[in-house]
C-alpha cells in the first residue's frame, strides 16, 4: 500500500493527466475504493460539483446527498445526510461544502460517532486527520478557491490517522460524546 506521499503525488498525477490511463489509481491498490458521501447548501453546490468529479476522476465512489441546484436550502439537511452516511458505515468518509464550512461542521458533530472538521489549508487538513482522526471533512465555498479546496481535499484523504499519543485524546473525546447521547437518532 502506498504511503501518504505516495498517494498525493499519485492523485496530484491523476488530476493533471499525466499518469497513463492502465495505471493504478491510488485507491484501488488494496481492491476497493473508499466510499465518500458528499453533500452541499445552495452556497457550495459548484464546489461540491466540481470536487465530486475530481473525486471520482481519482477512483473514489462518491455519494451525492444533495444538493442538486443552486436554489437556496439550509446546510444542516446535506450536512446531517453525510454524517448519517459515514456514522452507519455506508462511507468512509465525508465531505460537506457551504458558505463558511462552519454550520455544516457544528451539524455534523451533532451525529454521535462523527468527528468533522472545517479545514481552510493544507496544514488544518493534515492536522485534522492525522491528530483528530476527523471522518468529515467540511469546506468554505465562499471562503477558498476551487485549487485550494481540492489540494485541502487531497492532503486530508491522503493522510493516515497516526494514533500514538492522539489515541487518548480521541477516546477522551468519544467518551465525552456518550455522556450526553440520548436514544433517540
């Protein structure tokens, strides 16, 4: 399997069209390509557009939740259907784009078993995967570029959870999450 830097470089050679079309993509070196529901407000509906193409362009299955046009809805409905969808393990991960990326992030996290995280650079991006182990990943359409949405989209697949020392952090954080859970879904 391919390590993280790897995977970039293989996705970074995808999008530009430089690998030949009988390559390996870097999501089916272990057979199946990771799932990712991704979903949108009015606001983030060509950002969600284009990034699910390139998505699929670089071997990911892609769940669209909606939206499908740029007439206005609210953010929690698309944000609430992707965490659902990661949350019952029918993706691996999620990716939700509005305004700001911060609603959409508050409502994700709402979902018990969600960690989502709004990245605005590369940095955040890696930061949030690899020390939070963050499974949503929400952007600010009105906030970044297209380029820079998809290197931050890249950086946050690409990098593993490195558990070590993060492990606790995390487990603190989910026992905090079933403190407060009710029944009711």
């Amino acid at each position: 399997m391919p390590d993280a830097a790897e995977i970039r470089e293989i996705v970074s050679r995808i999008v530009d069209g430089l690998m030949p079309d009988d390559a390996a993509s870097p999501t089916s070196t272990a057979g199946d390509n990771p799932v990712i529901a991704i979903g949108s407000d009015h606001g983030g509906y060509p950002l969600k557009e284009r990034l699910g193409f390139r998505l699929k362009e670089a071997g990911y299955q892609v769940i669209d939740c909606g939206t499908d046009s740029t007439d206005s809805v609210d953010y929690p409905d698309f944000a609430h259907k992707v965490a659902r969808k990661v949350a019952d393990g029918e993706a691996a991960y999620g990716l939700v784009v509005d305004g700001a990326g911060l609603g959409s992030a508050m409502t994700a996290n709402k979902v018990p078993g969600i960690r989502a995280a709004l990245c605005y650079d590369i940095s955040t991006a890696r930061n949030s995967r690899e020390h939070n182990h963050a499974n949503v990943l929400t952007l600010g359409a009105g906030l970044i570029g297209d380029g820079l949405a998809w290197q931050i989209t890249q950086e946050w697949l690409a990098t593993p959870w490195g558990p070590g020392r993060h492990a606790a952090r995390i487990e603190k954080m989910m026992e905090i999450e079933q403190r407060y859970l009710r029944d009711e879904k």
